[in-house]
C-alpha cells in the first residue's frame, strides 16, 4: 500500500496573492471607476531587450533546420553560456571553473532541488520574514528549522548568533522582501560561522544586478565562501526573463562534507533529474551577455531603480521607515501610524488604489511591515507616490 | 555540521554512453577512413516543424514588446497548452480534467521529482531491462528496489506477480529500451493489480506517438487507471522537442493515497520548486497541436517509423529475434552467435562501423541484447542494414 510523504501534510496553505487578488477584485467591483496601480507582485514589465531578442531569433531559425537543429543539450548547459557566466563573475574578480556553473531553468528551482543532497536530519536556519519558499521545501523535507530574527533592530540584516548550530543556512541578499543587502564584514561574519562549524550557506543571489555600490554582488567576494557557500542567481530580474526561464547554480569543487565534493552530487542529480535548458533560451540568455546585450540590460535595471528611488525620496520626505530601494527593486516600509500589513494593504487600497504586499506574508516579522516594488512604469510609481504623499503628508 | 545524502553514494556511476563514445573514438582514430553509422542514442535529428517554429517566431516578436510581454506564468502552465493537452487526450477517447495536466520541461523532470510525494519506505517494482532513471531516482531516496524480470519469454512485457508487494510501479510502453508495447489486456492486469494492492503505477507515455494501430496510447484508456496511475509524456519524441524542452504529467483528481489527493500535493510541489515553462516553448509546444502541425508532426513520424521497418525487415530477413520497431522508434535484438551485448557492440563497430547501444547498460536482462533506434536518416540506415545482411547473411 503506498504512503505518501507525509511532511507535505505540515506545510501552510498560502492565501497571500490570492487573497490580495480578492480584496482587489472586491474593491474594483464596488468602485469601478477607480484606477488600481499594481506595486505588489515582484514581477517585471519591460520587454526583452533587442539583443535577447536577436540571439534568440536566430535560435529558433536553427531549430527548424535539419542542419542547424538541437537536440539533447548537455544537462549542465551549453558551453557557450557557462562561459558568458564565468567571464560575468570574473568581472566581480571572482574565478570560477567552468563545471562548476549550472545552466538551469532558475533560482527557484535549484533552491527547492539542492534539498536532495541533504540528510533530513539537518537544522536550517531561515531569517524571518524571508521568501516563502525556503521554509516550504525544507517543511516537505521533514527538517527542523530555526528562524533567524530579520527585524528593525538589525536593520533586517540578522548575524550568526554562535550559540545555535545551523547546518543548512540560507541568505538572501539582496533580500526578498525587505531589500535589505549584506556589506563585506557582515558577510564575512557569516561565512566564518558556516567554515567553524561545517554548515553550507545556499546565498540566494537573485537581485544581484541590482547592486550598484560597493557591497557584494556574489558571496564568492567573500575570502572563505567557496568551502562553504553554493550561489543561486538568475536571469529572471537581470534581463527579465520571469517568463523565459534561466538561471545558474554555482557549485565549487572546494565544498566538501563527509568527504563527498557536493560538486559530483549536484552534476549527479542534475544529469539524473532534468535534461537541460531549452536550447533557445540558452541562445536567448547568450544575448543577455553580448556587450551590447549587457548595456541594454542595464538601462531597464536603471529605470526600475529610479522608480526604486521615486519611491524612497518619498519615505524620507514623509519620515516613513524603510530598509531597500538603493540596490535592490523592493523597498520594505514600517506601515505609517503602527497599522498591522493586512490592516495597511486595506487603507492604502481603500484610500489610494495602491496596491502592495503585506509583510505578514513573508514571515512572523513582517506583522506592521510593507513591501513595495519598483517594477511599475515610471508613471504609475509617481502617481502612486503622490498619492501617498496626500494620504500621509 | 551538515550531512549529506548519502543514499546518492549508493547510485554506481553510469558510463554507458561515454564508454561508447570512448570505443567509437578509438576506432575512428585507427580507421579514419571507415564511415561511422549512428544508431545508438535515443534523440531525434529532423528538425522542428513549421507550425512549431511559426508560433514560436511568433512568441518571442511577443516578449520584445511591452504591450505583449509575458512574465511570470502559472507554474503547471499556461491555459492554451493544457486545452491543447486536453483536446489531444479527448482525441483517443480520454476525458481529462484541466487541472489534471500539468506542463513542465520534460518527462525526466518529472519522474524524477514525482517522488517527493512518497515515502522513502515504500517498495518500488522496475521492470530489467529499463531506462535507468526509474533505478537511480529511487537509490537517492533509499527506497527498496525489486525487479521484474523482462526477457525473451515474455516478450519483454512481464506481467503482475500476485506474490510480489509492491508500492510504487513503473510501467515505459512503448518501452525504452525494448521498444515492446502493452495491450489493452496486459495493462488491465497492471491496473487491477495496482487498485487491489493499493500501489501507484507511473506510467511513462514518452513514446506513444509511435503507436500506429489498436495498442493503447495511454493508460487511462484502461477501466480503473485514474484510481492507480500517473502518465508522463513529452513532446521530445512527438515533436521533435529534445532540445526544446516541454513534457507533461497527468494527476487524476480520483487518485487518492492516505485520504490524500495527490494532485493536491503536486500541485503544491510545482508551485513551490517550479517557476513554469518558457512561454516562448509553450507557445511552440502549441504549434504542434494545430491541425497543420499535427500533419507535420505524423509526417516526421512516419519518417522514423520507415527507418524502423527497414531495420525490422533486415531482422525479418536475417531470422534475427527483435521486439520493438513497429510501434516504436527502438529495435531491440538478440545478438546474433550467442554474443554477449558489449562483445557485439566491438563486432558490429569493427565490421560495419555501425554503433547501436549495448542491452547490458540497461539491466541484467540486455546482457544478450542490442538497441538499435530509427532517428538516423534513410540513408544510413538503408546502409547500415545493407552491411548487417552482408555480416550475417
């Protein structure tokens, strides 16, 4: 008789977006006449860039020539595209071998997946509020998490507290949602917290192309990571491929547990589990590399940071509290008057037609916390901010 | 200290093809003169069709502007391509709830990740010989593996044994590697089997396009498979997608283990370590599912199927055993002169500079055995078999 994994049965249902969309459907459906300005779902707008676009014409025309035609494509990637990736990283002043870049159909998928190569009986350690998603696959694992207190004291940026044991360690930086971003030291602290006590770091790099001062981009910065760190990062916020699905793992040869280079073991389930990229996105991603590719990438990054900055201009002028916005596309505010989030996602909507994210989505610490993001058009985030600005001027 | 799986210190290391590739180097570096025929990896050469490369051309013009944009899509896939999914089962007399059809980026996926449903303490029943992904995602998770015989007395179709407990079942008809296909009676006794045992079949449809007369094309033309069965299926062998990337899972809404839906629990496993499938592939994957590009399709098909026949008729002819190749791109024959599978693999190389994939890298039962596949060309083919009538004429 089979049984199912039972851990499943522990995970929480998730109402949060669709409980945003119903509050924003009941609102639209008793006041029609009102404009609704989306500043809630962490999802881009801009179009692929020209080049992207080029590159992956190009692809799809070679896939309807018998001559030109892909088939199976090595499970890890194309070469050419690991070698776009390590020449990125190199330009970070970081070194990497090629095997150890994993082409993949993003972040969100190797997070989950990397589980695979861990014991059950591992602890994990999640700051809170985080990315739902780290708690979840850990819950359908059946492991013992322990969460690690993001709050305005720490400026969401929590540190190793040396009394707790953590094996599995997860970071976020550039964080979802808070936006807030680890500076050198404060990395290093925890990089020499997971090297004493032989704990991984899984550093979820996603907003990376976001950074534009001198904090670091890739943990692999950090003198030490590579014996103890795998980075996750994907093309989804750097050339807006949420919908064209890519992204990369790296996995070192340096780390290694039980004697066992966890390099083999993420070549092993991968090349066991998934059969590669589409050769088309792969091509598409290329695209995303060319010099030109890079310049048009960072002019859509420019334009939602300037909406980031629109948005922060905003709360400095109104005395709001915020972490992010300078090298991230979220901005996490302290809801104005110690409104609870649900109680402050109902009033900015009742009040302005702006619609945002509750904290309390993303974790205990998020209760009277609100995250904006700056992926609207540049029209919309001004007419949203002006209206924040009469609400709470 | 983190520790790690170590179930995957269980898998032996796979060097069947690169032991191939080896061989065939060697020889191409003794003999530069000789030509080398191609018959032994499972990937298809005729490129995608046009409907398929026209929707797809057209998607990505889609993504290079703001207005048509896609981001983020729903994780089991856009609605179009499950209608589509759903139509194509409606056609072979299967009715399919939407949300029983989930879209992914492939068949391997998905047999693979279909597991973290189900506890590690479950048995599983893998037909030897047999794709070896069904063995090695189940050694990762420590499950107790039993085997069914499959050989030459019973055609390489083995039957229920009412002795035998087995939780997790795997079913690959038309089969990989055999190329032998269940009836409509043979998988009545899988299905009965299944619901009076309480086990889950996990049905891999990958190759039913092949199907040319009354075999069933999935399993849910069987009575009783929505309560015991999981089908897989891919468009890498329908249409030409290897390289391109999409597959999808049925979950029927009947299918209940522990008071539990297990399309529940799927859905919950691809919502969270799944972020979806390129919009630009699904758009293609729908070019296939019009009427002009199902004619296409079958066109390619019936190209394939021609190379089987002229393999098949060179078995025929020579009184070589095989089963496969009529409703299967695979021929799967008995070494001739009692050789061993690798042993015939040097034999055939040396002499006819033919490479097919030796049976013994597949399981015990293929150690007499040879894979020989219909995706080369008419012309190699047509000239690999005029060399074996010459070699055992």
């Amino acid at each position: 008789m089979l049984s199912i994994n039972k851990n499943y049965l522990n995970i929480k249902e998730s109402y949060l977006f669709s409980d945003i969309a119903a509050k924003v459907a009941a609102f639209t459906k008793a006041h029609p006449e009102k404009k609704i300005i989306k500043m809630g779902i962490g999802d881009v707008t801009r179009p692929l860039c020209e080049s992207v676009i080029k590159e992956m014409t190009y692809a799809v025309n070679e896939m309807g020539k018998a001559e030109t035609f892909h088939g199976y494509g090595p499970e890890q990637g194309y070469g050419f595209i690991k070698d776009s990736v390590q020449g990125y990283y190199a330009e970070n002043g970081v070194n990497l071998e090629n095997n150890e870049i994993f082409i993949s159909d993003g972040a969100k998928s190797d997070l989950g997946n990397i589980l695979d190569l861990f014991s059950n009986d591992n602890t994990v350690l999640i700051p809170d509020p985080v990315y739902p998603v780290y708690v979840d696959t850990n819950i359908m694992d059946g492991r013992k998490i322990i969460f690690a207190d993001s709050n305005e004291a720490n400026g969401f940026l929590p540190l190793p507290d040396t009394n707790i044991q953590a094996d599995i360690i997860y970071i976020c930086s550039p964080n979802n949602p808070t936006g807030a971003v680890y500076d050198r030291e404060q990395l290093k602290l925890w990089v020499d917290y997971a090297n004493k006590n032989g704990s991984i770091i899984l550093f979820d790099a996603a907003y990376e192309a976001f950074i534009g001062d001198d904090h670091p981009r890739s943990i692999y910065e950090i003198e030490g990571a590579k014996t103890c760190a795998i980075e996750f990062c994907s093309l989804s916020k750097t050339a807006g491929f949420t919908g064209t699905r890519m992204g990369y793992t790296v996995v070192p040869h340096l780390l290694k547990f039980d004697n066992v280079e966890l390099n083999k073991l993420w070549l092993r389930r991968q090349t066991t589990k998934f059969n590669g990229v589409s050769y088309v996105v792969q091509k598409a991603a290329l695209g995303a590399f060319t010099p030109e590719g890079k310049s048009q990438i960072r002019e859509n990054i420019a334009y939602y940071k300037e909406n980031a900055k629109i948005i922060t201009d905003t709360m400095d002028e109104l005395n709001i509290w915020y972490t992010g916005g300078k090298n991230s596309p979220y901005v996490w505010l302290k809801c104005p008057n110690n409104m609870e989030s649900w109680e402050f996602f109902d009033y900015l909507l009742a009040k302005t037609g702006v619609v945002g994210t509750p904290g309390a989505g993303f974790g205990n610490n998020g209760k009277y916390f609100f995250r904006l993001t700056a992926f609207s058009t540049k029209e919309n985030t001004i007419e949203a901010m002006k209206k924040f600005k009469e609400l709470f001027a």
